[in-house]
C-alpha cells in the first residue's frame, strides 16, 4: 500500500483502504488484498460504507466524492468541493469535510 490514510468495513467483513498515492485497496476478511478501484485522482482520508453497503470516498486529487461499484468503477455524486478530505455517511446524509475552505458540507444521498 502507498500511505494508507483511510479505511472503511463492509457488510460481509471486506476493507476497503484509501491510498493517498492513488488507489484503493479491498482487504478480504482471509487477509488477502487486491487492487480495487484506481479511477480517483488521488483518493483522501474519507472513505464510508452505507447502511445499504455502498462504498462512498472523497477523491483530494479531483475535488469530489464518488461511489464505488462492486467491480471497482465510479460515479461522481458530488462534484467542486476544494480540498475534500473527510467523509461520514449518516442515514441518508453525507458529511464532506474540505482542506480548502475549512468547512462540513450536508448532502443528501439520492440515488
């Protein structure tokens, strides 16, 4: 792993592990790892799982948050936030922190 900053549990035990260098990496409940999704720019400390075992991390590198499907592609669900860093997913709420303005933004989750 390249600087591991992030890490989130799913449903059936897996971890999933934020590199800061650019990738994510699936860590199975055996311990073995393998690539999972390299379609962020460089992925941040924040990275949450639903209550319906959606995979949401912010993307530092490109300003913006994005699920993560099972085979590893990605959706941009919120986009222009300078710096995100943090993520919290609550009920059907998603809390995204940014470096670069110093603030919490509320989203609802609609999909």
């Amino acid at each position: 792993m390249k600087t591991p900053v992030g890490v989130a549990e799913d449903l059936d035990g897996n971890l999933y592990v934020t590199n800061y260098g650019g990738s994510i990496i699936k860590v199975f409940p055996d311990g073995t790892t393998r690539p999972f999704s390299n379609d962020f720019g460089r992925p941040g400390v924040g990275i949450d799982i639903s209550l319906q075992n959606e995979i949401f991390a912010v993307d530092n590198g490109d300003g913006c948050v994005r699920i993560i499907s099972q085979d590893g592609s990605t959706n941009i669900v919120v986009d222009g936030i300078s710096g995100c860093v943090a993520l919290l997913i609550h009920g059907n709420t998603l809390y995204v922190g940014s470096w670069g303005t110093g603030a919490v933004y509320e989203y609802r989750i609609i999909l």
